[in-house]
C-alpha cells in the first residue's frame, strides 16, 4: 500500500492529482492482475477427491505470487518492465492528442498572425507606391531646384 502512494505522489507532481490517479490506479490494476494470474490459473484445475494434486497446484500458485511479488520489490514496483509497458502504453495513448490539441491551437494562432502580416503588408507596399509616386512627381522639381541653385552660386559669385 505504501508503494501505491508512493506512486501516486510522484505522479500527481508530474500529472496533476487526476491524471495521477487515474494512472495510479492503472498501475495497482495492472500489478493485481499480475500477481493473481497464478492463483486463478491454479484454481480453474483444482479437482474433488485429489488432495496431492490440490495442494501442489495451490502451493506452486503461492510460490508464484511470491515470486511476482519479489520481483516487483527488487525492482523498486516503477521500474519493473509491467509498469514500465503500462506507463508507455498510457503516454502513447494520452499524450498524442493533447500534443495534437496544442499544435493545433498554435497552427491556428499562426494563421492569424499571418494573415495581420499579410494586411500589414499590403499597406506598406501600397504606402510605399504612393510615396514612390509623390517622389517621381518631384523629380522635375528637384532639377529645377538645382539649376536655380547653380543659377544663385554663379549670380552670387559674380557679385
């Protein structure tokens, strides 16, 4: 019992309190399946009448129990291939959608900065055609302007 709540506190600091529970008790689900398989096994062949067999059949069920049990302890229940199968299976089935949920949201969070990119885009171009435009309407200004301002320096330089 103590290893379960082990568990679930590791889980619910990495998960959350609900997720961690949910996959908590998966796990304990999973470790209790493991460890009764052998008696169920050894239950379904007792036979009436026969109480060598019986007992052999009961007491290499126990001895099985104790082994799963023992090798759940020696690898510290987490690390223990079951509950290592169990974790990944969970991951590969929780984890893909909410990682598709998130990519999903930022994609279309993308689409609209793109298409703010896109207008803003658009009136600069826009902004700088018109003032491409202005300019080029100033061009014969600008070669008036020089030539009076050569006409002035030449006017002045006479004086």
């Amino acid at each position: 019992m103590r290893a379960f709540e082990d568990l679930y506190k590791q889980l619910e600091e990495k998960l959350g309190p609900k997720k961690g529970m949910h996959v908590a008790t998966r796990l304990a689900l999973r470790i209790w399946h493991l460890i009764n398989k052998p008696r169920l096994g050894a239950m379904g062949q007792l036979s009436i009448g026969n109480n060598d067999q019986t007992c052999q059949r009961i007491f290499f069920a126990v001895v099985q129990v104790h082994d799963a049990m023992a090798r759940f302890k020696e690898n510290n229940f987490m690390d223990d291939p079951s509950i290592t199968g169990e974790l990944v299976r969970f991951l590969l089935l929780h984890s893909g959608f909410s990682t598709v949920e998130r990519l999903d949201g930022e994609v279309s969070g993308l689409t609209q900065d793109l298409a703010l990119v896109r207008k803003d885009l658009k009136s600069v171009t826009s902004g700088s055609s018109t003032a491409q435009n202005k300019l080029d309407k100033l061009e014969p200004l600008r070669k008036e302007h020089d030539a009076l301002q050569r006409r002035v320096v030449a006017l002045e330089k006479k004086k």
